[in-house]
C-alpha cells in the first residue's frame, strides 16, 4: 500500500517555484476583493478571529491532503484520485469527486473572471485619470455603468481569460512557473506599498481596531459560517487547484515545510490587505461594509482626493489584476492537465476550459443588467432576492467547497493508507504527523459537516 504512483508528469523545478504557484492560487480576490468586504460586512475583528481559527483546523489540514494526493497521485485530480483508490482496493469511481472539482473551477472562473474583468476596467480608468474630482455619486455611477453595459463586461471578461490561458497553454515550467515567479513577489512589493501609503495618509489606528479587537457580540452563527466559508475559499481548497500543483511538486520537497509556508503567506496577504485598504475607507468616512463593490466604489474615491491619487489607483488594481491572473492559472490548470491526458492537444484542453468558464460566466454578466430581476429560484424561502450571480458565489462558499473539502480529507485520511501518507510526507510516525491524522479524520470532518447542515437547513 505504500507504492507510490509514479507517472512522467512535469515538475516544477524547486519548491519555491511550488510555494510561489500554490501562493498565487490562494492569494487571488479571495484575500484583497472578497476578504476585505466580508470582514467589513460581519464586524471586522471578530469575524477575522473565526476565519484564521478556521485556516487552522480546517482549510490547512486539507490543503496538505491535496499536496499528498496530488503528488503521490502525479496526474490531474481525477486521475490521482482513481489511481490511487483502485490501489488501495477501492473503487474507480473516486475519480467523480476529482471531475467535480473541474466542474467547480471552472464554476468559480465563470464569476472570477468577470470581476477581474473589473478590475482591468478600473486599471485603464485610473491610467486615464477618471478618478480625478470623483466623488460618492460619481463613483456609484461608473460602477452602475459598468455594470449595465453588457459590452464592456464580455469584453474586459474576455480579455481576462485569454491573458490567463496563455500562460496555462505555455505549460507548467514554461508559463505557470515563468509567470508566478514574476507575478507573486510584484504582488507582495505593491502590497506592501499600499500598506505604507495607509500608514502614512489613512486611519491605520481605526483599521488596526477594526480587524485586531473583536467585539464577541459580532459571533452569530451566520458570521461564523460566512468566516469558515471564506477560510476554504482564500486557499483554494476542495476543487482540486492544489492538488494539481501538488502533482508538480518535486520528490525530495517537504509537503509540511512547502505548505507551512504557502498558509502563512496567503495569510499575511489577506491581513495586509485589509491593513491596506481599511485605513482609507475609515480616512475618507466610508462604509466599510460596502458588500462586493466596497473596491470598486469607496475606493476610487479616496484615489480621487489623494495626491497622485491617479497613480496609486492605477497601481491598486494592477495589483489586484495579478491577483486574480495567479489564481486563474490554478483554477484552468487541472482542467487542461484533464484534457491533456485524455490525447487532447494542452492548447486546445486549455482554450476548451476557457470556453466554458466565458459560457458560464454569461450568467454572472447578465445578473448585472438584463436579467438583474431575474430570481431563478424564487420559489424556495430565502432565495427569493438571488440572481445568478449570488447563487453561484454563496452556492460556492457554502456548498461547493465544503463538500469538496470534506471527500479530500476522507480519501487522505480513511482511504489512503497510513504508511502511504506517512512516506509522501517524508517524516516519521510522531505528533507532528498525528495531529495532522487527528485533524483530517476527526476535527475537519466534523467541522464541514455542521457547515454544511447549517447552511442547507
């Protein structure tokens, strides 16, 4: 049971290529567009207190899971999942919880993509000083147009998907790990930038409050769903991205150290974040539970009142932009990987999994606009106020993810066998590794499963 399943699968070529790649999958808008306003619009610190307890016991357990299965597996989540079950004398079926993860990726492009769309929209709008003399009204009107304007949407989605799967249908030494190796330290050096500018020119002491000093009266139920929610969305688990890159993690690294290092970087980027964005809101009397468009409304405003406010904007959702470009490569990759092995040529398994996530991202585009009265499920008590586009993005969060997560860990932790986690990790049968055990096969599970009853019941 301890055979280790081999296959000629590209590697990349040390593990900082893989902690640079599996980084910028976790450090997309999950952490700068998604982090922020849902802190904003569940009271700050006390939802950041659940959501970093959440990374803990549950969203890093599992993102060490997907490393092992996918490394061990080498091959794209179907395939190292049915491998490795027919191994262990289970069935080939596995390989369904592995398809669906190309589904949900793809589900999760169709919305992601358009609101990177925004932000090369905004991008443009800064470079042309439309942020100059902008104020509230003027800045809820740009995004209304925006949104209105079908055109503009798929034009700005397009060209986001493109610039994406040209670096999948590169390869993975070639594009994925060339562009994450560029992409994710300018991340951390533009961030790091904005946090200085909000230091100096925004309410650093208000924000710092605001996401450090809980006030426990915030812990409702919904918040704490909302906080674990967003703690498997920020890094990438339960769709199989990880996993992917776990495929293409050299042999002689470890997954303990590897993965160590990517939490405590996707953690520190959705902390500054907040620390960058927060202390504008709060300088220029803001609402900070802004909701979905707290980035793309508040902010241009504070850009238009600052000095060099055009630039800073620029550079703002520049940053954004290789944000969401790191993060797309990890959501296309396992698709293309998929079609790939099937005799598919990589570019047209590439330019197949952009087609369908642009199909599928109709539905978000028209939410805004022609069909933004449209309540598909209406019929059921409490879905009566939801387009497609909340469907998708709450149906993720809540649903999509947390089943995923939960089929991830009973593989790792009840399917595979003990000796064969134990020799992909490289270490020997002591805490470190049974508190790992512990968690997979007793805390996680539990946890994803309240999750999911409460927010299906």
């Amino acid at each position: 049971m301890g055979h280790k399943t081999s296959s000629p699968i590209e590697k990349f070529s040390s593990r900082l290529a893989f902690v640079m790649a599996a980084v910028g999958a976790a450090v997309g808008l999950g952490n700068v567009w998604k982090f922020p306003y849902m802190a904003g619009e569940n009271g700050g610190a006390a939802f950041v207190m659940v959501y970093l307890l959440g990374l803990v016991v549950i969203s890093a357990p599992i993102f060490v899971a997907e490393v092992v299965i996918g490394r061990r597996g080498a091959a794209s989540p179907p395939e190292a999942l049915s491998k490795q079950a027919v191994e262990h004398g289970r069935s080939r079926h596995w390989r369904i919880p592995g398809l669906f993860g190309l589904v949900a990726a793809l589900l999760v492009m169709s919305f992601y993509s358009v609101v990177a769309g925004w932000t090369l929209d905004y991008m443009v709008s800064g470079a042309s000083g439309q942020f100059t003399n902008l104020d509230a009204a003027g800045a809820e009107s740009q995004f209304a147009t925006l949104q209105a304007s079908v055109p503009r949407l798929l034009f700005w989605q397009g060209g986001f998907i493109l610039m994406s799967l040209a670096i999948v249908a590169l390869g993975v030494r070639a594009g994925i790990e060339r562009a994450v190796t560029i992409m994710t330290p300018a991340l951390g050096l533009l961030l790091i930038a904005l946090v200085v500018y909000a230091l100096i020119e925004g309410a650093m002491a208000e924000a710092v409050t605001y996401l450090f000093a809980p006030d426990f009266s915030k812990l409702t139920p919904k918040m704490v769903m909302a906080a674990l929610g967003q703690a498997f969305f920020t890094l990438s688990v339960g769709i199989g991205g990880v996993m992917m890159f776990g495929a293409y993690l050299p042999n002689n690294t470890s997954i303990f150290q590897a993965s160590l290092l990517v939490i405590a970087a996707d953690t520190a980027v959705a902390l500054l974040a907040g620390l960058a964005i927060f202390p504008i809101v709060f300088a220029n009397g803001l609402d900070p539970s802004g909701g979905p468009g707290l980035l793309f409304v508040t902010l241009p405003i504070a850009f238009a009142g600052m000095p060099f406010g055009g630039l800073l904007g620029t550079l703002f959702f520049f940053f954004l932009l290789l944000a969401a470009l790191t993060s797309a490569i990890s959501l296309y990759e396992p698709t293309a990987a998929w079609f790939s092995e099937r005799g598919m040529g990589r570019m047209t398994g590439t330019l197949v999994a952009g087609i369908a996530s642009w199909l599928l991202g109709l539905l978000t585009v028209f939410s805004f606009n022609i069909w933004a009265d449209f309540h598909p499920l209406a019929f059921i008590p409490g879905f009566e106020d939801k387009t497609f586009f909340t469907l998708i993005t709450t149906g993720i969060d809540t649903l999509v993810l947390p089943i995923g997560a939960l089929l991830i860990a009973w593989f790792a932790g009840r399917v595979l066998s003990r000796q064969a986690v134990l020799d992909e990790l490289g270490v020997k049968d002591g805490p470190l590794f049974k508190l790992w055990l512990f968690a997979i096969r007793r805390v996680t599970p539990v946890v994803v499963l309240a999750l999911l009853v409460v927010n299906l019941v």
